[in-house]
C-alpha cells in the first residue's frame, strides 16, 4: 500500500494492535522497530508518516501480513 491509498491521518495514527511480540528488534503485530515505538508519542506527524511506511515496507518485504485478531 503506497501513501497516497492513505489519508494523513491514516499515516499518523498508531498502527499498535496490542498484540506485541518481538522478534528481531521489530513488533511481528504492527512491524515497527522497538524504538519507533518507544519514540511515538514524541515524535512528529511526518515522523509517524515515515515509521508507518518503513513498518508496511517491511512487512512486505517480509511477505509476513501483520498478526491479526
């Protein structure tokens, strides 16, 4: 999914699914790096923009969707 899919608020909002487990310094749930995590609420909407589209990038990359309920 490319940004322009999206809407900005889609690409601000937390992607967290509250179903975190790690495996390679990164969520399996929502595919963010443990420090954009521990950043989030200090950072930036285009911060947010940019870890939300690293997060899709790697989960494709991966071939792994996001764990869903």
């Amino acid at each position: 999914m490319d940004a322009t899919a999206l809407n900005a608020e889609d690409l601000t909002a937390s992607p967290c699914r509250r179903e975190c487990k790690v495996e390679d310094s990164h969520c399996r749930a929502c595919h963010r790096s443990l420090d954009a995590i521990a950043q989030w609420s200090r950072m930036t909407d285009s911060q947010r923009i940019e870890a939300n589209l690293y997060a899709k990038a790697r989960a494709s990359r991966l071939r792994r969707p996001a764990i869903t309920s």
